[in-house]
C-alpha cells in the first residue's frame, strides 16, 4: 500500500467498493427470497415512498384563463342602428296635377328593380306620381297593381330622362337599397321604431302592447294569423306608409290608412300582396 500513489489508491477504493456493492446486491436478493411475503411487501413499500419522495410529480403551471371581453349594447345605439340601416330604402310619395302637388305617402323599396311598396290610395293614371328618396334623388313613379283589390299598392321608379343626352349614352340607373322583412312576427312588449314625417325624417319609438289575430279553418285544422301590431307609437308624426322597425332594423309592419291609430298591418301582409300586385295582366 505504502508502494501505491494517490490515484492508484483511489482505483483500488473505487474497486472495493463496487465488489462489495455486488455482494451486497446478491445477499440482499437471496435474503428476499427466503423472506416472508410480508415483509417484502412492506420494504417495497418503503422503496416505492422513497422514490416519490426522492421524484417529485410533475408540476403543471395552470394556464391563464382567457381575457373576457364585455360588450354593453343600448337600446338606444340599436335604435340609431336600426333606423340608418333603412334610411335609403325609403322614399316620399308626391301627387301632381294640373292644379299642383300633394304628398301621397311614405313608400318603402321592396326590390332592388325599383319596385316601391305604398298604402292603398285611389289612382289617377292621369296624374304624376313622383319619389323623392333619401339622397334627395327625384324618381318617376308607375302605378301598378291598380285594379287589384289589395292593402298595398306598387310603383316602379325610374330615373327620368334627360332630354340633351346623346341616343348613344347608356341609360342612367338609379342603385335601390331595398328593406329586409322580418321573419319573425311581432311579439308583445317589443321595442318598435317608426319613422314618419311628410316631408323630413321623424322617429317614434314605442313598444307592442298588443296583438290582433285572426282564426281561420274550421275543427282541428284552424290556425292564427296576424293581422294587426297595436303599438304604444305616438301617432302624431305618423304618416300612410309608415313603416315600422324592430332593433335588429327588419321591416315588421306597415301603418295604412285602415290602421287606427297606434296600429300597423304586418309585413306579412305585403309579402303576400306583391307577387298579386306585380303579376302581368291576364290576356282577355
């Protein structure tokens, strides 16, 4: 040993200590396998705590709950929304005679071709019927529809002609913003707009406060049909062919000069009329 230097030593330490490990390991094993059952159980038992203790569970960091975002929306803001989004689908009817212009009514544009939907009035094919629509564009207006015996009446809008304008220029047209129908009937205690005024825009608001129906069928087989929106709406500014709005801007009824007062026919009334009042003459 005295012969021996450091390094030397400490292969020789290193030596002895991995022989006696191995002895160890096979007394160890052949000790438990003459052990009793229990008491291998228990010294796994203590293995198995040591190496939890020693390993610990793998630490997952809670990841960080995403941002929630709320949005208030007033009524007030879904009112303004509603009634800009139907501005250019209405138009205000004109009269003219020989004596002078009066003012029909409120139209509303039903088609992106120009067709324009107005309470029912009389006709006077002799006359000139006019649209002023919300840029401050002047249509000429056709009547149709005008026998039919129908709630609504039609008009086909046109932009008139100019007469210095070369045969060569294509034709000017005028770009219709047609309003959306609702498809969902009015409900009682929902918040309705109407716009009226003969010759500026004037807002009512109100809400539903009841509803007119109509059964039809007979037995089993009847059903209910909408046929009046009675309104809180101040009638004041109110006009024939005033339309009235939900939040959502949907086109839900129409005020005819049949309606008394506070009271509007729903659309699906003029859903029903249109393709009556736009069909083609018969041949007689």
């Amino acid at each position: 040993m005295e012969d021996l230097n450091k390094n030397q030593i400490v292969l020789l330490t290193l030596l002895v200590s991995f022989v006696t490990s191995i002895a160890t390991g096979i007394m160890t094993v052949s000790l438990l396998q003459e052990a009793p059952i229990e008491v291998t159980r228990t010294i796994n038992r203590v293995v198995e705590k040591t190496i939890e203790t020693v390993v610990p569970s793998v630490v997952t960091t809670p990841s960080k709950p995403a941002e929630v975002t709320t949005v208030v929306v007033k009524e007030e803001d879904l009112v303004i929304d509603s009634i800009n989004k139907n501005l250019k689908s209405i138009a205000r009817i004109t009269e003219a005679d020989s004596i002078g212009k009066s003012f029909y009514g409120i139209g509303i544009v039903v088609s992106k071709e120009g067709l324009i939907a107005a309470d029912r009035k009389t006709i006077d094919l002799q006359h000139v019927y006019t649209a002023e629509m919300s840029d401050g564009t002047e249509l000429i207006l056709t009547p149709q529809g005008v026998g039919k015996e129908t709630n609504f009446i039609t008009f086909k809008g046109v932009l008139p002609e100019k007469k210095d304008v070369s045969t060569t220029t294509p034709k000017a047209v005028y770009t219709f913003m047609p309003a959306v129908f609702g498809d969902v009937s009015a409900k009682l205690g929902q918040t309705l707009i109407g716009l009226g005024g003969s010759s500026k825009n004037v807002v009512a608001v109100g809400r539903v406060v009841s509803l007119d129906t109509k059964t039809s069928g007979t037995g089993t087989s009847t059903t209910q049909t909408l046929v009046g929106i009675n309104t809180d709406i101040a009638n004041k500014d109110l006009v024939n062919g005033s339309p009235v709005f939900n939040l959502s801007g949907d086109l839900v009824g129409v005020r005819l000069s049949t309606d008394t007062a506070g009271s509007f026919t729903p659309i699906a009334v003029l859903k029903k009329e249109i393709p009556l009042l736009t069909e083609p003459p018969k041949n007689p």
